[in-house]
C-alpha cells in the first residue's frame, strides 16, 4: 500500500508520526514537573506589621533590692552586715584597749564584703527606681507617640492586607493557569496516542516498526537519501536503531516540538501538498490514503498550537521552568 503514495506524502506521513511519538514522550516527562511545580507553589507574603503597645498608666513600682535577690545573697549581706555592726559596737566597748584596731579592721572586713555583695542590686534598683519614675512623668508623651504609632500601624494593616489579598489571587491564578496545562498536557497525550493509533492502522509502517526510535530512523533515511521505504527497512537493526536513537530523541524532542510550532506554515504548504495529489489521484484508494494523512497532518497542527496556547498562558512556567 506504501508503494502507491509519492515519496513526498510518505514523508510527511512519517514527519506527522515522528512528531506524534516525540509529543507523546515529551508531555509524558513534563506531567511530573508540572505537577511538582503546581504542588510546590507557596503563598510569598511578608510577615505582619506588628501592633504598638500601649502604655501603662501605672507601671509597677521596684521593689527593695533586698526584696528582690536570692536568699542565699540577701541572707550574707545581711549577716555581714549584722557582724559588721557587732564589731563596732565591741570596738567602741574596747576604746581604750589594744583590742579596738582588731574589731574595727573585723568590722570593716563584714562592711565591706556586704558592700561589695549589695552593690550591683543597689545600682539595678535605682536604675529600676529612675526608669519608674521617668514613666510617670513621661506617660502623656508616650500616649501620644502610642497614637502615632497606632495610626502608622493601622496604615501598615491596611497594606499587608491589600498584598495578601493580591498574593492569593495570583497564587490561586497561577495554580489555575498550571492546572489548565496540565489537563491540556494530559488530554493531548490521549489524543495523540489516539490519531497515533488511526496513522499506524494506515498500514504503511510494520508492526515491528510502530516505536519512536525506528520512525526517527525511518523519516531520517528517506529524507536524507533518495532509498525507498522498501530498503529502509531492509537495513533496519531495531535493537541497534533503539540504542543509537534514545540518547539523540531525549536531546532533540523538544526542540524538534518547538520548531513545529513555529513553522505552522509547514503545515499548511503540507496540506496543500496532499491534497493537490489527492485530486490528481486516479486511483480510489490510494486517494483515501492521502485523505487520512492530510487529516492526521491537520491533527498534529492543532495539537501543536492547543499545547502552545496553554504555555503560553501558563507564561509563569516558561519563566521559572
């Protein structure tokens, strides 16, 4: 039956199967990415502005420092403190005796180690003492900066809430633009394999033939020699055609998709091409033939352009694929 087409329609017939098959494996890897991508989209919004504190009216006044420190500490400054002033006493007692240098340097010694135990609680309690008594006197200045605050604030509110808003509704677009390809992704893999299925059953390829990697070779062959289909398949070694091929179809797949879908005047010069030998075609069934590749022909162009179409509106994958 191959024998009654011309060698220009079967290699369109081949290219139309070539594409068909590369779509097939191309969409069949891109599924994958598609959904990673959909499931890894993120709502990006940055973190709330956060709200003033107003100020205490009556804030809470220090306690004692020796309120305010462990037992431990508090009960050595006071037991210093307490030998300390024993020795004084005894030291005045003793005046005219030889003993009197001895309870006064003891009395030091107490003094001054519970001098050096309360000195940092005393510095932190007058801090604490100051910064109280500054928040009574400033009170009214920091209500007024609070209401300052507050309006900056309220302001700020406003705009996180207009940017999370405009964050959802890209998200969810973008999600919607993703889940759009991805169903035209799959129903183009459905289509396809279909007409893939309606070119085979033309029965101008054998059986052992109907992979990607013999029609690469095959389209290859004839549109670089000016052998018949007959010798093609002659030379054909699948398993040495399957080994050569898989490498060079995994680099090429795509780029050759793309350069279809930029050449849709291809199509057309090949519709054009088919039919012209349609009508000179005096035979019936070698005229149906070229019927049923100008179809498959037109369906491979519109596959092409619905798959571009839907990247195109998904631009966000192009851009960060």
């Amino acid at each position: 039956m191959s024998q009654g087409i011309s060698r220009e329609a079967l290699l369109i017939y081949l290219n139309d199967i070539r594409m068909m098959e590369t779509l097939i494996v191309e969409n069949q890897k891109k599924l994958p990415k598609l959904q990673t991508r959909k499931n890894n989209m993120k709502l990006i919004v940055y973190d709330a502005p956060i709200s003033p504190i107003e100020p205490d009216k009556n804030p809470k006044k220090p306690t004692f420092f020796l309120l305010n420190i462990s037992k431990t500490v508090r009960w050595a400054i006071i037991k210093n403190l307490f030998f300390g002033l024993l020795f004084i006493v005894l030291s005045i007692l003793l005046l005219k005796s030889f003993l009197v240098i001895v309870t006064i340097i003891i009395a030091y010694i107490f003094l001054w180690d519970a001098f050096l135990k309360a000195k940092p609680y005393v510095k932190k309690y007058k801090e604490d003492l100051k910064n109280y008594e500054n928040l009574i006197e400033t009170y009214d200045d920091r209500v007024e900066q609070y209401n300052k605050n507050l309006q900056n604030y309220n302001k700020q509110l406003e705009q996180y809430n207009k940017n999370l808003d405009r964050a959802t509704k890209k998200l969810e677009n973008d999600k919607n633009k993703i889940t759009t390809l991805i169903n035209t992704v799959n129903d183009n893999i459905v289509t396809t394999q279909k007409n893939l299925q309606q070119a085979y059953s033309l029965n101008i390829i054998p059986a052992p033939y109907r992979n990607i990697q013999s029609i690469y070779y095959l389209y290859e062959y004839l549109s670089t020699s000016n052998e018949s289909l007959t010798s093609a398949l002659t030379h054909a070694d699948l398993e040495s055609i399957k080994q050569k091929l898989d490498k060079m179809i995994s680099l090429q797949g795509t780029m050759i998709i793309q350069q279809a879908q930029a050449n849709r005047a291809l199509f057309e010069q090949n519709q054009r091409i088919l039919e012209a030998a349609r009508n000179i075609e005096n035979n019936s069934a070698v005229a149906a033939q070229y019927s049923q590749i100008s179809a498959i022909n037109s369906e491979v162009s519109l596959i092409l352009q619905a798959e571009s179409l839907a990247y195109q509106e998904a631009d966000f994958w192009l851009r960060y694929n």
